[in-house]
C-alpha cells in the first residue's frame, strides 16, 4: 500500500495522469480477492497485479483506453466454463473491477489523500480507505482513521463504522455506493533476536505489509542497515521487557535471540499477554526441556500451547532465508485467519 500510495503521488506530482485498477469484489475461483490493486500509467503496468491471465491482460488494456477517454468504469468480469475457456484461463470466479482515472491535474485532492495515507501508515491504528461509488461509475476516495477522522468524503462516519472490519466489504449507505478497504492494521511483529534468519525476515516482512520491531541486547545486532524496512529497532536487555515495550493482543511476537536461556527468558515474559501470536525457534528437544521449565515457573498449559515451535511452516527450510520465508508464510497464515470469509458476491450492488 505504500508503494502504490507512493506512486500515485509521485505521477500527479509529474504530470501523468493514471488508473488505479482494483478489485472490490470477488466470488469462487477467482485469481485475486478484494483488495487487489493495479496501478497503469501511459507508459503501462507500473504497480501491483490483480491476478495476472487474460483478466489482468484485458484490464491493462481497458486502462490504457481510460487514459485516453479520462472516464472511470467499473466492469464485472464473470467467468463461467465457456468464459473460461475462451479466456484462456482454469480458475473460473467472477471478479467486479473498478478502474479509476486520476488526473495529474488532481482535482479531487487525491495528492493530499495521498500524504494522509502515507502518514496514517507510519502509525500502529487500524486504517481504511473508504471510497464512494458516483453515479458516473468513478471512485470518489476516501480514507478513516480514529486519529485522523474521515477524509476525502463527506458521509456520516459513525453510521458506516459498522462497515470497517478486517476484510474489504461493499456497502450501501443512505442510498449510495461504498467500499471500505484496510489499509493498515494495527499489529506489530515483534522481533526478539537480531541475527541472521531476523536480517532475512524483516525486508520480506515489510514487503507484505507487516510493521517490524527488532529487539536485541547488542548493538552491532541493532544497526539500522541491517534491517531495512523496519518500523523500529530497540536495543535493550531481554529482561524487564515491559519497562521499555508494550505488547498488545495485536502483536505476532517472534523469539529467535542468541541462546536457549534468553529465548527463555523473552517466553516467559510474553506469554503473560494475550497476544495474537508467539513462535519460537528452536529443536523439539528444547521445546520438551523449555516447556518444562515453563510449568515450573506457573505459567499455564493453555499459554504454553499457544507457542509456535518450531516456528514456521514445515517446508524443510534449512538457510535463515528459507527459515525466514517459512516465518513469514506462517504469519500470513494467521493473519489471513483473522480476517474470515470472503464477501458473498451480489451483482445487486452494481445498481
């Protein structure tokens, strides 16, 4: 969502006018869900991907067309068995795509929207983007933050709060179109451990919009360079944790420090907090003679089987990249999980 953000703004600053192709809507087999985003300036394809095939190839070009005709659309794409194979394509599903032109004469202040997404995502708060469909089938976009209020459009905020949840969602409000999107989540990934598997973790955290915090007691493990990507780096002592950290339930807590006894030692702090998610490195042998040691400590068997260890999907992963890509993949895992099912699909919504 930076990236996209980022370069929105950069092509009004430039004078490129662009088309943000995104889906709000999704059933069956589709390629990509809600919340897929493209980005297409005169020059082509320059962020994101709505799936890819024949769909994708089809909306670049009917971008490329929007550019030309300075018109926004939205399009449903249904593809049954016989669109399916003349499409080229196995996965079926139907897809509702909106393409919205933005003007780099930038009319309707998406420059400025722009710097409010970006600034909303530097900050650990649920965000959405909150858009309005007009009759003229263009996206009038709006963002909602609890610091920052509702931006962009003028409705009744706290009669469409109700609407704000964890998935994208189509709605109808007080006889309009609207689609909410999160654009942020609040939720840290809490790095305990800065070391090699955590210097591969954090860049490939960041890129799929995860907020890292990397904890280490040694400075040459705390360099900035090292962690490129990250929301912060905290150099402190693995003791007295909350002196200096507060961990929320909506933290993912990541222990991977240089040793049994301060992996130990972080455990037995965190899994005092309710937190979304705790995994720890380590051999199955550990695990029996940590958990042990838990117990002994009163900590209870419910908090202890919270623990993700060894951590990461089982992909046989062997280098800190592949330990980290398994890390990573598990943490989408659970992410996903918390936002639920998809939205059924309702062609009644297209008006």
């Amino acid at each position: 969502m930076r990236e996209m953000f980022n370069l929105i703004k950069e092509n009004i600053e430039s004078g490129n006018d662009v088309v943000l192709v995104s889906i709000i809507g999704d059933f069956g087999s589709a390629p990509r869900g809600a919340g897929a985003h493209m980005l297409i300036n005169h020059s082509g394809r320059i962020y994101g991907t709505i799936g890819g095939g024949a769909v994708e190839y089809q909306s670049e070009k009917l971008a490329a067309e929007i550019l030309e005709k300075r018109q926004s659309l939205i399009k449903s794409f249904s593809l049954d068995q016989g669109q399916v194979e003349n499409l080229g394509m196995i996965c079926g599903g139907n897809v509702l795509v909106i393409f919205q032109y933005i003007s780099a004469e930038d009319d309707q202040g998406i420059d400025e929207l722009c710097d409010d997404a970006l600034e909303m995502l530097e900050r650990d708060e649920d965000a959405w983007m909150v858009c309005e469909l007009q009759d003229d089938d263009s996206w009038k976009m709006g963002l909602y933050s609890a610091s920052a209020g509702l931006l962009g459009i003028d409705t009744d905020i706290d009669g469409i709060k109700q609407y704000l949840g964890t998935s994208s969602q189509r709605f109808s409000f007080r006889d309009k179109r609207y689609y909410s999107e999160p654009i942020h989540q609040a939720g840290r990934v809490l790095i305990f451990g800065g070391g090699h598997v955590a210097q591969e973790l954090v860049p490939v955290l960041a890129h799929i919009g995860f907020s890292c915090v990397v904890i280490d007691d040694r400075p040459e493990f705390t360099k900035p360079e090292l962690f490129p990507g990250a929301q912060q780096i905290v150099t402190e002592s693995f003791e007295n944790i909350d002196s200096y950290l507060h961990i929320s339930d909506r933290d993912y807590i990541v222990i991977m420090t240089r040793g049994h006894a301060h992996d130990y030692t972080v455990l037995r702090q965190t899994l005092l907090v309710d937190s979304t998610y705790v995994g720890c490195i380590g051999s199955r042998v550990k695990i029996s003679g940590t958990t042990q040691r838990l117990l002994d400590d009163g900590i209870p068997q419910e908090k202890i089987d919270r623990i993700h260890w060894p951590i990461g999907l089982e992909i046989k992963a062997e280098t800190p990249a592949e330990i980290a890509i398994s890390i990573a993949g598990e943490l989408i895992l659970v992410r996903a999980e918390q936002v639920g099912t998809k939205q059924q699909w309702n062609h009644s919504w297209l008006g």
